[in-house]
C-alpha cells in the first residue's frame, strides 16, 4: 500500500502533467465533484488520496479517449 506521501507526489505530478499537456482539461478540475473528502469529523486518509488520484487518472484517460 502506497503512503500518503507518495500519493501527494503521485496526485502533484499528474495534476501539472494535466496542467501543462491539457491545460483545456485543467480549468475543470476544480469542478470535479469527485475530491478529497474532509470535515470536522473525518481525516485524510491513504484510501481518500487514492480514490482522489483514481478519479484524476479516470478523468484524463476519458478525456485523452474522448480527443483522439
């Protein structure tokens, strides 16, 4: 199982890949509605930064897909 630390670096280097190769794709990755869930009452966890990275890669794979 990956650590927190390196799912950031994971979830930092895909975000600028999709920044600087589809920068068209990355104005809408504030709109995602799948993101890091975190509240009052829960805590960032290994499982939420991997979903989290999870719904990236599907995101620009659908994309990358959808613009051959």
């Amino acid at each position: 199982m990956k650590t927190l630390q390196q799912l950031t670096k994971e979830i930092n280097e895909l975000t600028l890949r999709i920044e600087q190769d589809y920068p068209e794709l990355y104005q809408y990755l504030d709109e995602n509605p799948i993101t890091i869930s975190y509240s009052d009452q829960s805590e960032l966890t290994v499982n939420s930064f991997s979903e989290y990275l999870d719904s990236l890669k599907s995101i620009l794979e659908k994309y990358i897909e959808s613009h051959k």
